[in-house]
C-alpha cells in the first residue's frame, strides 16, 4: 500500500458545490443515486483534468456527465475508485450522476453504510463514503448535501435539517466525512434547546425500544455544552434540530456528523442502576466533545487528514475545560495526566511515535492516537498558557471570523494566534512536527541570598526524526516556605533554550520549588529531590496537581526501587498517605487520587526510565505488598472512613456524590485486604447503583475471590450489552498473574463472547493485555492469546485489529526472552494471508 505524505499535497482538480443522494435502502443490495455538481478548481492550471473519484466495494450501475451516459469501456476502474479520461469532462464544471449498488450487511468492517441490530447506519470519517458512493473524498472538497432515504423503517435519518419524512437538507458546505445515514425501529428522547439568539432547536436522542429511560444523563449533558459553547466560547448551533443515534456496533466512541452524532451506545445510555460515576463522566465529556465539534471540526474542518489535531486536539482541549468548569479542575487535570502518561508518552517513547502532525501515513486510521488528541490538547493548553486567557479568547475569535466555511491547516491556526497578539510562534510550531516526550531537568542553586533554578531540555530520537530542537516549554513553577506557605506569588518560567537559568528572586532561606505545576507542558520532569521534599510538597503544595504528583513520585520512588529489589517501605510514606486519607479539608475525588498508587504501567515506564528491565511479577508483588501495608497503617480508620464516604439517599452522579464513591471504593479495596472480603461483600449484596455494585465485585476479584458475586453479576445483567462489556472487562482486568490467562481463554469460548461487536472484543482483549503480570507471562501464552485473536479479528474489521495491535508496542522494554516471544507473535501476525494494510502498518512499525 502507498505511502501519503503532506509534502505532496495537492488541491483537487474540481471542487464540489452540492451533492444530491437518493438511498433505496436493502439490507444486501442498497442502491445509492448520486448527483454532483463539479466546478474547476481555477488555480489548477495544470489541466486538462481526468474526473477521479475514490471509491471501494462499489457495483457501478450506471455514470453520466451533463446527462450524457458515459460508456462502460471508457470508465478506468480499480479496487480504489475510478477515473474518466479528461476528453469526457467538461474542464470548467459537469454535473455528475451515478448509481451505484452496495451490501450493508456485508460490511463488517463498520466503514461505511452498515447494519448494526437491525438498524441502518454510517461511520465515514476518515474515509468510509468513498464505500457508499464515488465521491472526491478528501475533506476539503465541502458541499451542501440534500438526501432523500426511502425504506421501510420508521426512522430515517440524515444531516441537516428535515423537510420530511426521509427527505433533508443539510445548508452548511461539508466534507463528505461528516456525511451521516441512520435508518431503523428507533425511539426518540427529546427535549429542546433556545439559543442564546433566540434560536429554538429540538434535540432528540435516538434508542432502542425500551432504552429510553436511559437517555436524561447525555441530554443534560448536551444542553450544558450547548450553553457552555455559547458562554466560553460565543459559539451558537447553527442548525433547527441536533439529533444523537445510539448504536452498538461502533469502532470509535462517537462521531461528530454535523447535525446527527453518531455514538457507541455505551457513551449515552446511562442510568444508576447500570452505569458507573465514570461512566456519567465519560458520556458528559464525549457528549460535550462530539457537540463542539459543531465549530471545530465541521465549521470549520481540515484541510488534509494531516491536519487532523487541528480539530481534534482543540476539541479534546475544549471538552476538558467543560469538565473542569462542570466538576472540578484540580482533579480533571490529574485524571488527563494520568491518561497522558499512560497512553501518549508510551506511545511517543515506542516505535509508533509520531508527532502531533503526523507527515506521512499508510492508513490514516490508524493516526487517530493519544498523540494526535491528548498531546494535540497539551500542545493548545500551552499555547493558552503562553498567550493567555484574554489573547486566547481573541485569538479564537479571529480563528471563527477569519476561517469559518474553510477547511484549514495548523499555519493558519498558529497565524491567527501571531495575528491576535503580535508574538512570533515559529519556535512553538515545533510542538506540532517534533514526536518524543521532551525532559525538562531542574537543578536549584541557592547562592548569595538568591534563588537560581537552571533548567534544561532535551527530546530523545524517535523513528524517522534522529536529531530534535528545543522546544518552547511553558513551566508553572510556585516556590514554598519553611512553614508550607508561598514564599513569592507564582511564575510562569518560558524555557526556549536547550539550557537556561531563571533568577527567581531573594530569599532569606532556600525556598522549596513547586515545578510544572497543573503539569504545565507536557514533559518528563527530571528533578533530584528527597523523600522528605516530596512528603512536604504532599502535605503543603497549593496546587492540586503537584500535590497529588509529589505523593504519587513519593510512592513510584519507592515501587521501583522495591520491585528492583532494592528498598522497603517507608514508614514516612504510610504517615502522609495516611494523613491525606483522612484530611477532611480535602475533596475526597482528590484524596481518591491521592490514595491510589502508581499503576504498574506506571511502575514499569519508571523503571525503564532507569534503564532497567521491568518484570512485571515484581512490579504486581511491590505495589501489593505497598499497599497491604497502606491497609494496616490504616486499620483503625478504614472502616470511618469508608462509612463517612457513603452517599446517602437517591443515587446522583454529580462530583460530589462521586468523589465520595471514589474515595470509599479505594478504602473498601484497602479493607479487603484485611477483612478477607466482608465488607465487599456485603456492599455488593446491597449496591443499588453498578458503581457501588462493581467496586465491590473488582475488590473481591483482585483478592482472588468473588466467584459467586460474579455468578449474580451475571445472571442479574446477561440481557444488558453494556453492563455484561463490564463483567468481562473487569475479569480480565482485575484478574491475579497466574490466573488471567486461564480467566480470559475460558471466558472467549463464553456464548456471550460476541467477537464481532467491537465493544465485547475490547472489553475482554484489551484490558487482559492491560494487565501486565498477568499478559506478560514469561511463558509468552499471554501473547499467543492476542495475536490469535487479532489474526481472527483483522479479517472481518482492520481498524479495531490494527488499534489493539498497539498493544504490542512496548515489547522493546522486556528482557529477550521476552522480546523473542512477542516479536515472534508480531511476525506470525505480519506473515497471516490478507493482512489488511491497518493491521500491516502498525505491526511493521511495531517490528522496525
Ligand atoms: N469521532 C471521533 C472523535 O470525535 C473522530 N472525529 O474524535
Ligand atoms: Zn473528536
């Protein structure tokens, strides 16, 4: 398969003014009647220009330009579209009819017209319209779009607004990505919105019979991201009605079709009894992201799937602001942080980095990574930083007026910042094109009364970029007294050299420096302090964020050098921990945090960061026996504690309530440990909402028991998708090392082991692999197991093969006896007859 590279980047020959679509559904022989009008492109001077349209697993029936039948013999058709000889093509604009046949059923690499349960449904971005009907496919072609849907089902749905039944229009220009189609027996929730215009929108949440009951959350959930576009960021809707389809069968969480988001059901379908305080919380920030999109992504869209962070990585930056106003930014900045390092920086240290825009791809699918989003979000937090709020905010203004209509490029997201505020960003543009996660090391000097800190930089070499510059690198630094007190307000340090010192000030005693603080860039923070440093920042640190990292370096500290058989437990760690547990002055979502180690991804990552070889028995027996001991220091006040995190009355899912949840869920997983199981016992016996119903069931599970609980967890949620996802994920997850293995091979031969549906495989596949001891057996059965399935899986749907196959990515860190087994699986996957080219790119990066 090709290589497409940004370099080569060449605006089309015609552009697209309206696309008119006319769908005869049939589950097996859909027909599509397509009409284009097609206008010259006047700064291709390069002509004449043959017509080429993208299109896959299409049966053309018949093409005609300006009414006239094009000859069968003279249309050039290959597996990726066709091509019309330019003597056929009017050069300065042709009207354009098709009709095409394609199999929905037949689809089950969910790209393109489909069938999930029944109901019709679309899944285009980053090109699956090229498989409904040949088309320019590249998104800045934008058209308006008109759909006429006939077909037997109750509900027939489109883009835009509804003219009637079946029939819409769609008045704002697209590219066809954000085309969408939904037909089926559907029920709709509705509710209504009024702009702050005056305009009135109806909103409706499409279901399933019967899931209806489960819609409130994500329509709440909705109209406050509709109010908080409109307050934040002065965005309006734009159009009268704003639908959202639940469909099970989904590769990604959700998508954003402008007017019609399309969702994984898990993201909307929530009510107490089935979903947990995360759940609530993913579904607010997905629903909040795919809303925001509405400007940022579909107003104003992408030029070339390269430019892909531009509305991605500011709509995850977006949606996380919502959640921080929504709950509580302190501790939404921890949860991000922890996704960052868990997913992205293992990403960008591994043979899949790339940088935020990635300059070449073999399929772009596979470009949809933490990199992209979360470190995309990062790169715009410190641009927001940099420039700050009030810049930011008239920059984003400017972004809208200047660029609306248009599809774009991060030049013209950075001129608008250059233009807004007068600074030059070519250096901070390094952000977008440099991968690897940069170090910031920090050395203190304290000389003369004068307070010196010398930081450095530098980005380690990552696949096809050996040699990096500096960076521009935004540090938060707040400096502490003696007494736990800000010894001088905080200051926002501009790192743009590869060394550099920074004079804070005088001072009549060395102050204690709170460094990166709200992590400030997103950077491995090299900086030698003691234990006891780390102990005082967790006790007096005024920001949230570096509160919870000192404690949390505190207790990696110790995990690595435990798992390396190196260290003990420090008793000054248990007294901080313990304090902070108890320390009623802090939200408990925090203390939740606060409490909870280091995951033993994060474990393994610090090891490796040593140069050391992780083994992750080790690492599982350290972070045990670390907390065991957590538990016994905290005997005589876990059971308080959990009872005074109990949340009485009617279950609600706002923060509050939540962080309660959280905190007595990390105290009942403590007490387990010491109470052989009771007390999770009893609450999952009493658990009228899942999240008190599965942290008990997780708690039980973890210690090696809970055998009948999840036999009732069975029987009591076999008829719910959503719920039974989460009975084999937290099997998997939770499962011990030596008995995962067995675990995970019984339940994939389970009835309710439902491969084909994307959710069930990753909800048993993934978190097994996510489960170090236990995936990384030194026997390499753990490997066998994935690489099995993702040969099953590639078969039928590449891009969920090609996204799980990352799971593999980390086998460099592994001793070699290690790395000759997963390697050896890597290969066996690579060799298997049709890989798709999803799966054979990831895996041959994966390999070098
Ligand atoms: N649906 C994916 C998202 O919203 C891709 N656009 O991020
Ligand atoms: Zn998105």
């Amino acid at each position: 398969a090709p290589t497409i590279r940004l370099s080569d980047y060449q605006e089309p020959a015609f552009w697209v003014d309206t696309v008119k679509l006319s769908f005869d559904l049939d589950p097996t022989a859909t027909r599509v009647t397509s009409k284009i009008t097609f206008r010259a492109n006047d700064t291709r001077t390069d002509g004449p220009h043959d017509l080429k349209l993208d299109g896959r697993n299409l049966k053309l029936i018949t093409a005609s330009i300006n009414g006239n039948a094009i000859p069968a013999d003279s249309i050039l058709q290959d597996a990726e579209g066709l091509t019309i000889p330019s003597d056929l093509v009017p050069q300065d604009g042709f009207t354009w009819v098709a009709e095409v046949e394609i199999n929905p059923s037949a689809n089950t690499a969910l790209e393109g017209l489909y069938m999930s349960n029944g109901m019709y449904c679309t899944q285009c971005e980053a090109q699956g319209f090229r498989k409904i009907t040949f088309y320019p496919d590249r998104p800045d072609v934008m058209a308006t779009f008109d759909v006429e849907i006939k077909g037997d089902a109750p509900v027939l749905l489109s883009n835009g607004n509804k003219l009637a039944h079946g029939m819409w229009h769609d008045p704002w220009p697209k590219p066809a990505y954000l085309f969408a189609l939904v037909a089926g027996d559907l029920k709709s929730y509705d509710d209504t919105f009024t702009t702050a215009s005056g305009r009135h929108v109806d909103l409706q949440i499409f279901v399933r019979d019967g899931d209806q009951d489960k819609c409130a959350y994500a329509m709440d959930a909705l109209k406050r991201s509709m109010k908080w576009d409109e307050q934040v960021y002065g965005r309006e809707y734009d159009l009268d009605l704003f639908m959202i389809v639940a469909v099970d069968d989904f590769n990604m969480g959700a998508m954003e079709n402008k007017g019609l988001n399309i969702f994984n059901s898990k993201y909307v379908l929530a009510s107490p009894e089935t979903a947990t305080d995360v759940d609530f919380e993913r579904i607010e920030g997905i629903i909040a992201h795919e809303y925001f999109h509405n400007w940022t992504g579909n107003r104003i869209t992408c030029r070339d799937w390269f430019q892909l962070c531009l509305k991605e990585g500011l709509t995850v930056f977006r949606d996380q602001t919502f959640t921080g106003d929504m709950r509580s930014h302190g501790v939404k900045r921890i949860d991000d942080v922890l996704q960052l390092r868990g997913r992205q920086f293992r990403e960008d240290a591994g043979p899949l980095a790339h940088p935020v825009r990635p300059e070449e791809y073999i399929e772009i699918n596979n470009f949809y990574t933490a990199t992209v989003y979360e470190k995309g979000a990062e790169v715009i937090g410190m641009l927001k930083l940099l420039v700050g709020d009030e810049n930011y905010r008239k920059a984003l203004d400017l972004y809208f007026d200047r660029h609306d209509g248009q599809a774009c490029t991060i030049e013209h997201w950075i001129a608008v910042f250059e233009d807004a505020t007068g600074r030059d960003l070519a250096q901070f543009k390094r952000w977008y094109s440099q991968a690897g996660t940069p170090t910031l090391s920090v050395r203190e000097e304290f000389a003369n009364g004068r307070y010196t800190l010398h930081l450095s930089q530098s980005t380690p070499p990552t696949p096809g970029q050996p040699d990096k510059l500096p960076l521009v690198i935004p540090v938060r630094v707040g400096l502490l007294a003696g007494d736990g007190s800000e010894a001088a307000p905080e200051q926002l340090l501009e790192l743009t050299q590869s060394e550099q010192s920074f004079d804070l000030g005088a001072f009549d005693e060395k102050p204690v420096p709170s460094i990166l603080r709200g992590f400030s860039a997103p950077v491995i923070l090299k900086h030698d302090v003691d234990n006891a440093t780390r102990a005082f920042l967790f006790a007096h640190d005024s920001d949230p964020f570096n509160k919870w990292e000192a404690g949390s370096a505190y207790a990696s500290d110790m995990l690595v050098k435990m798992a390396l058989n190196d260290g003990a437990i420090d008793a000054a760690y248990l007294d901080a921990i313990h304090a902070v547990a108890l320390d009623d002055a802090l939200d408990p979502a925090f203390r939740a945090f606060a409490v909870g180690l280091p995951s033993e991804e994060e474990i393994t990552s610090a090891i490796v960061a040593l140069g050391e070889k992780p083994d992750p028995d080790a690492i599982y027996t350290a972070r045990n026996a670390l907390s065991l001991a957590m538990a016994e220091k905290m005997a005589d006040d876990l059971p308080n504690l959990y009872t005074a995190m109990q949340v009485d009355g009617p279950y609600s899912p706002d923060a509050e309530a939540a962080g309660k949840r959280a905190l007595a869920s990390t105290a009942l997983g403590l007490l387990t440990k010491l109470d052989g199981g009771k007390t999770a016992a009893k609450q999952f016996d009493n658990a009228d909402n899942m999240t008190l119903q599965i942290s008990a069931l997780a708690a039980l599970i973890r210690a090696g028991a809970g055998e009948t609980q999840s036999a009732a967890f069975y029987d009591q949620w076999k008829s719910d998708n959503i719920v039974l996802d989460k009975w084999f994920a937290i099997q998997a997850s939770c499962a011990t090392p030596d008995a995962g293995l067995d675990i995970v091979q019984k339940l994939a031969t389970h009835p309710d082991f439902n491969w084909k549906n994307p959710n069930r495989f990753r909800s048993l596949i993934g978190p097994f692999a996510m489960n170090p001891a236990a995936f990384h057996r030194i026997d390499g059965k753990g490997y066998q197991f994935l690489a099995d399935w993702l040969i099953k899986l590639d078969a039928i749907n590449p891009q969920t093969t090609a996204r799980m196959a990352g799971l593999f990515e980390t086998w460099k860190r592994y001793d070699k006896k290690r790395q000759t087994l997963i390697t050896g699986q890597l290969r066996r996957i690579a060799d298997t007859k049709n890989l798709s080219k999803d799966t054979s790119e990831i895996v041959g990066k994966i390999l070098g």
